[in-house]
C-alpha cells in the first residue's frame, strides 16, 4: 500500500523502532516541508501504537482490521484527537481542552494521542500551556506537533521533544517512484520530479494536473517563441498569462526550467542533463543563437519576478515587465518593441 510517506525512510526507522521496542516517547515534533506525508504519518503511527494486533505490522503494511485501527480510520477513536487551527491560530481553549483530556486515562487503546496539526499556529499562551504538561506528562500521553516551521516553537518546548524530521528526495529517487507507481515513461517521471523539487505531494500533484501541457507550451513560447511579436501580441501574450490565476506559479517554474536548460546547452554541448529531455533538439537549436549571457539574464529575471508576485506586487506590471523585457533579451529577428525605442 502506498502512502504518502514511505518515501520517508528516516521517520519510518525511528517510529518503527520506537513501536517495535516499546519506547514511545511522550512528545514528537513531525517537521519538514510541505506535502512529505508528516499528518498522514502521524495518524499512522497514533493507529499503531493504539493497534489491537500487531502495532508495528500496522505502522508498516498501513492497514489492520482490528476494531481500534477501524475506529482510527474512520475518526471516531476516543483516545486519539486530531487539533487544527480554528481560523489563524491555535487558540488557548483549543489546548486547554486538550490538556484536560490528556491527563483522563485512555478510554479504549493504550495511549491518549493528541496530535496537533500546524503546531507553529500556536499563540504564546499555548505555547507556553503546552510546555506544562510537557515538563509533567501524563503516563499515557502521546503528543505529535506536526509543522513545516518548527524554528517558530519556543526551544523550551522543542528541547522536550523527539524530532521526526521529513524530507524532500533526491530528483533521480523521486522520478523512480513517479515510474513505479504512475507507470510513467523515464523522461516524463524526470521532468514533473524536478518541477515538484523532490517533493513527494508536490510532484504528486503535477503528476494529476491536466493543464500541464498547455502550460508548457505556454512556458515555451514566453522562452523562444517571442521573436517576430510586434506590442499587441506581446501585450495579448500577457493577458494569457494573467489570466492564469493558480497555474501562473507553475508555469513560472516551467520557464525557469527552460532557461536552465539553454544555460547548460550554451554553455557546452556536451553530455548536458536536461530537465526537458523531451525537447533536446529544439532547444539545442535555439541556445545556438543567443549569448550564454543573455540566457543568465532572462533567468534571473524570471526568478525575480517569481519572486515578487510572492510578495503581491501588481501582477499586470510584473508580467509586462517580464514579457517585454524578456522579448529585447532574447527575440533575435531584429524587430524591436515599442519599449526599447
Ligand atoms: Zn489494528
């Protein structure tokens, strides 16, 4: 069965170990990027310790038929509560709640599991009631802090925990597992892995998304397809893009992996590993007749405004900027934009 952690291997040896030896520690903090599988892990391991067979087989097959594990998968478990931000923060009513529950003794399993989601959500007034019952934890009690930000938790209350940490993988790691699971073809698996970084969710997510064709046309053209556009065009080139509300970031990136691309191959010919591996011929043509500079220069531009439209400056503006500016870099039909007269 897969899961949308086991890729994790480092988790799942400390966790495993953990349940095999019987030495389950009072306080976990689950941190690593977004979309490794913390959460998903964490009711795991709470449907583990709790298994009425065999816990560590549960935590590592992922499924059990015994009463406790059905109750955990379908939420109802009495001794296993999942806490989430109610809104912005974690709220101290939200904690209070929790801690008067911890100190109860388990009603049906052998451990009372909180696992509190977004544990960086917390204000100072719970942050600080979860130290209490750190620094004197109930004999039961198991508490998973799951978050992407464990530097923003107070040390005093990440010095009384275990870390788990999650990772992203190595590209070439995370395109064999795209292979094995989507049936995907080499050079696909490669590409969505790198877009997705290594990360598991991410690259998962690319992997379900329909638009990604188009919007890598879309990323070829803002790249090599600019040359010959007179303002009206640029400008309705712009509009496309700005009317890609969720997909922008994405096809930002498909840009960037573009342009990467033209760098390796204008800067040698040989043996270059590309991310678009698909599109070798093209591109080796068009990294032929611009400069190595000039490459750089688009690049960095892209990542500047990526970089931007994070900080919500005005969209228009930055699309603009970024088609008209990258039309003067790289169109080499000699036609020039009204921008550069
Ligand atoms: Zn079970």
């Amino acid at each position: 069965m897969t899961r949308p952690w086991s890729s994790q291997l480092m988790a799942a040896a400390i966790l495993g170990g953990a349940l095999q030896s019987g030495r389950v520690a009072h306080a976990y903090i689950f941190c690593g990027p977004k979309g490794t599988g913390k959460l998903a892990c964490a009711l795991d391991f709470a449907a583990a310790l709790n298994c009425q067979r065999d816990g560590f087989e549960r935590f590592q097959q992922g499924v059990c038929e015994c009463d406790s594990c059905r109750r955990t998968q379908a939420v109802v478990h009495p001794d296993i509560r999942l806490l989430q931000p109610a809104g912005a923060k974690i709220k101290i009513d939200q904690i209070r709640y929790l801690i008067k529950e911890l100190w109860q003794r388990p009603f049906a399993g052998k451990y009372k599991i909180h696992i509190l989601d977004q544990a960086d959500r917390c204000n100072v007034e719970s942050a600080n009631s979860i130290l209490k019952i750190l620094e004197d934890p109930p004999g039961q009690a198991v508490i998973i802090l799951v978050t992407d930000k464990p530097s923003t938790l107070p040390a005093t209350v990440r010095s009384r925990c275990q870390f788990v940490r999650f990772v992203n993988l190595p590209i070439e790691e995370q395109g064999r597992r795209l292979q094995s699971k989507y049936g995907l073809a080499a050079d696909r698996a490669k590409l969505i892995a790198t877009l997705g970084e290594g990360n598991p969710g991410r690259s998962e997510e690319l992997v379900a998304n329909a638009q990604l064709d188009r919007y890598r046309k879309l990323a070829q053209t803002v790249v090599t397809g600019l040359g010959g556009r007179n303002d009206w065009e640029l400008f309705a080139l712009v509009k496309e893009l700005e009317m890609e509300k969720d997909g922008l970031r994405d096809i930002l990136h498909l840009v960037c992996a573009l342009l990467r691309d033209l760098v390796c191959l204008s800067a040698t010919d040989q043996g270059v590993d590309l991310i678009n591996c698909d599109k070798e011929r093209e591109l080796a043509l068009a990294a032929r007749g611009i400069p190595l500079g000039k490459w750089y220069q688009a690049f960095s531009l892209v990542q500047e405004v990526e970089a931007d439209l994070e900080r919500n400056i005005n969209k228009r503006l930055l699309l603009e900027g970024l088609v008209f500016n990258l039309h003067t870099l790289l169109a080499t039909d000699g036609t020039s934009s009204a921008f550069d007269r």
